[in-house]
C-alpha cells in the first residue's frame, strides 16, 4: 500500500501532529508515505514542519484552489502518480479533498480537523466525491455532518494522536520561565487559531473578570488570526491590557501548555478538540463549555469544570472556581491526564488510520475494525 497525504492549503498547522504521525512512519512494504501540497511555498513550509519531502504539484493545482475549479488538479496528481505509483490518496482539508475529484479513478480519503461551518458544509457537498470516507476527531463532528446531509456511514471516528514525549520534554525546559516569573499568574490558555465561534473573545472576557481577585492572571490566545487581534484591542480598550501575554510564536501545543496554569475553552460551537487533548496530555486542567465535542471528553468534576452556556459570567464563575482551589486542580489534572495516554495513543492513530486505509483498497466498509478509543469500554 503506497499512500499519497495532499495537504491542502485549509490544513491548519495548529492540527500538525496527527498529520505528521501519518507521513512518517514507513508503510507495511518498508516505503514511506509520499506527500505533496498544492504549490513550492506551501510545499517548503510543510516540508520543513513535518521533516519530510513535501512535493509541490504544478501550478494549475494552486489555480485549481483560488479558482474553485477542483478538475485542474488532475493532471498535474496523474503525473504524480505515474511518478510514485501511489494506491490511495489521503486529502487533508476540503480543497484537497475538492481536488481529489478531479481523479474519481483514484481511491481516496480526507481528514476533517474540526466541524464544518455553514459554508463548509455547503462546499463539501458540491466539491466532494458522493462515496470519499471523512476522519473525524469526535463523535459530534459526525453528528454535524449528518446534520448537512452528508451520509454519516461515511464518517470514521478516530481521535488526534498526542505527542507524550515533546509534552515531557516542554515540561522539562521549563517553559513557563520563558513567559513569566515563578511567582507570577495563573496562566490561562485558550484554544486556538482564534474564530468568532472559538469562544476565546468570550474566555479573554471571563478572564478579565477574574482578573480583578487574582491581579497576576494572564492570558494566552493561541496562534495568529484576525479574531485574535480583534481580541487584543478590545483588552487594551477595556482596561485590561495587563492580561495579555505574547509566546514565542514557534511554540506549538506542547509548550504553550506546559507553561500554562489552566486551559479555558469557552466554545460556543464544535471546533477541533487537539486543544483539550493536549491539554489533558500535560496534566493542564480544563475549563470548558458544555458543547457535544467537549463532553465526549470532559465529565464535570471528574477530569474538568463544564458551564453549561458559553457567556462570560458563567464563563468566569467556573474560570474562578478552578484557579481557587488547587486540590480540585491537581485531581481533575491527574485523572485527565491518565485517560489521555488511553484515547490520544500514537499507535492506536496510526492503527486505525492504516485500517481505514486497508479497508477502502478493499472496497469494505471504511469503519470496519477501526476503534474509538475515546467511547472504547
């Protein structure tokens, strides 16, 4: 079985690891997995973030993209197979999921990092092949897209991998030096790339509330976007500059949690949950809205504090309980981090990829012997 990733131009980095876990490891005939992205720039940039070769396709792939004409795409990936010889095309992202339609003779899958919006759901409907499996990191991303009329049989579960040692080895560094005194804090992180529907407008609210008992309180707002900016001035605007806190921006989510207090996930829509698995990983403790995804994860006072409605008072009761009491921190962070090693396991990721992988060759149905460790009893 020869694999190609096409990692298109959507894919976040903040969703890397899972990616990188799939392009490393050599396939079962001893040949690694090939990957390629959409033009040079991107295919430098993954190259150098995964450490392997990311081919770039010709330039009528990138016009496919800014176009919206999936179908020029496919010559350029017939060359490329006719190189490489691959099997099975993995798509990661809807554009490279769109431009796998334009090679319908190819076998191919894609991996979704988080729940479609409105606009999304629209886009896969058109741009998707009828029959391509979709991974999915939760059980309510699913649900979400049955709800838009995609064919949830199509729908494989399988959870995010967690990187255990690049946790440790944060820890180890002393991370949370970098950013602030011993004695200063808490640090509380969001998830992140900041969006409208992220909840981290609503949790840097929360935490400017809480500010007011615990004066050293800062915030982390995660990766760059333009909600995140809009986040900052509004900080700024309100008096509570103070708050903000800017790390290194090569850190990725082993050291933005290791050198955070808490994590506070104030959701108001499904999103990707590689933030709380992290999280969970590093023994951070969690603070999060009520929303499917999370709940799949997190029981209140018993790995975390769930509120049920996503708005900055309830936000900051919950925010405030969990930076008061550290015996209940130290509890929801130790029982946390022991399910982590059980759900986010790199072995079980590439298992259960590889699974899926096998089944679509063989034309059985994409979910069969694959395993949601996260609902596994």
């Amino acid at each position: 079985m020869n694999v190609l990733h096409l990692i298109g131009p959507d894919y976040p980095a903040s969703a890397l690891f899972g990616l990188r876990c799939a392009c490393r490891p050599p396939t079962p005939t001893g040949r690694p997995p090939r990957a390629a992205a959409f033009d040079a720039r991107s295919a430098r940039r993954w190259s150098a973030l995964l450490g392997v070769t990311v081919e770039p396709l010709a330039a009528t792939a990138r016009l496919a993209h800014l176009s919206g004409a999936s179908w020029l795409a496919g010559p350029a990936l017939r060359r490329l197979r006719g190189r490489s010889g691959f099997d099975l095309l993995h798509a990661w992202g809807i554009d490279a999921a769109a431009a796998c339609r334009a090679v319908p003779e190819f076998p191919s899958v894609v991996t979704l990092e988080r729940a479609p919006t409105e606009r999304d759901a629209r886009r896969m409907r058109i741009m998707l092949a009828p029959s391509m499996p979709i991974i999915v990191a939760a059980q309510a991303t699913r649900r979400r897209l049955a709800e838009v009329g995609i064919d949830p049989r199509r729908c494989v579960v399988i959870r995010p991998p967690i990187d255990f040692r690049a946790v440790n080895d944060a820890r180890a560094a002393r991370s949370r030096d970098r950013v602030a005194p011993p004695t200063e804090g808490p640090i509380i992180l969001t998830t992140g790339p900041a969006s409208r529907g992220g909840g981290q407008f609503v949790a840097a609210w929360a935490a400017g509330m809480v500010s007011t008992v615990h004066t050293g309180l800062r915030i982390v707002v995660p990766f760059e976007s333009a909600e995140r900016e809009r986040i900052r001035a509004f900080l700024r605007a309100v008096g509570f500059g103070n708050l903000w806190l800017n790390p290194p921006r090569e850190w990725g989510w082993p050291e933005l949690t290791a050198a955070s207090d808490a994590m506070l996930d104030a959701s108001a829509e499904e999103g990707p949950i590689e933030p709380l698995a992290w999280a969970m990983a590093s023994g951070v403790p969690i603070a999060a809205s009520a929303i499917r995804s999370t709940t799949e994860l997190i029981a209140d006072h018993h790995n975390g504090l769930l509120c049920r409605t996503a708005e900055p008072h309830p936000v900051a009761r919950v925010l405030l309980r969990l930076v008061d009491d550290a015996a209940l921190r130290r509890k929801l962070a130790d029982t946390a981090r022991g399910q982590a090693y059980e759900v986010f396991s790199v072995r079980e990721y590439c298992d259960n990829v590889r699974r899926l992988h096998e089944n679509v060759l063989a034309g059985r149905a994409a979910d069969e012997g694959v395993r949601d460790t996260a609902m596994a009893g």
